[in-house]
C-alpha cells in the first residue's frame, strides 16, 4: 500500500505504507480511521510539525550514539546506514508548513 498525501499547495507526497504509517503515527493521526483515510487541517500543522521535528531530533541523537558505540568498539560504520527519519519526515514538514502558511488542509486516502 502506498500513502498519497494531496494538497492543493503543493505536489502530492507519495510514501511506501510503512513510512506513511510511521509519520501519521508521530503526528497522532494513528487511530485505524485516520490510517487510511484522513485531514490535517492547518490549525493542526503546528503541533504536527513540532511533534515531527522532536522525533527527528530524537533519531538524530540516537544514530550519533548508535555511531560512537561502533567507533568505541572499533568498527567501520557509515554515519548513513540506510534512510533517517530526517530524510523521510523533511518533505511533509516542508509540505505542512506551505499549506499551513496558505491556510490549506493535507489529506490522505481520498
């Protein structure tokens, strides 16, 4: 399954289900009505984005510690090791903070 994310701002925001489901989930749109089908209204962006950045952070710091373990212990590791939740989680800020700024909803599975 794929999440669509439309607005009439922006591009849509296409994300594999387990992505999709991973930010609805942080921005507290997890309920099994909103999974598959749901708004976020500008009212709403704020918190959403805050709550969005506070994860990043979060994942942020736990990758430098996940890096410093490997680097302690001696082993090689990339500080990219596949995809952050930066790199996933940016494009629906940046989408959310155009639509908040032209007082536009976000909605997914219609």
């Amino acid at each position: 399954m794929l999440y669509k994310f439309k607005s009439k701002v922006t591009g849509d925001l296409i994300m594999l289900e387990p992505n999709g489901r991973q930010i609805l989930q942080l921005i507290g749109k997890d309920d099994p009505t909103s999974a598959h089908k749901g708004i976020l209204l500008p009212a709403d962006m704020p918190a959403a984005i805050a709550a969005l950045e506070h994860a990043i952070a979060q994942d942020d710091a736990a990758q430098q510690q996940h890096l410093q373990e490997a680097q302690a212990a001696g082993k090689t590791q990339s500080p990219a090791d596949g995809v952050t939740l930066r790199q996933r989680a940016l494009p629906f800020i940046e989408m959310l903070q155009r639509c908040q700024k032209a007082d536009k909803e976000v909605v997914w599975g219609v």
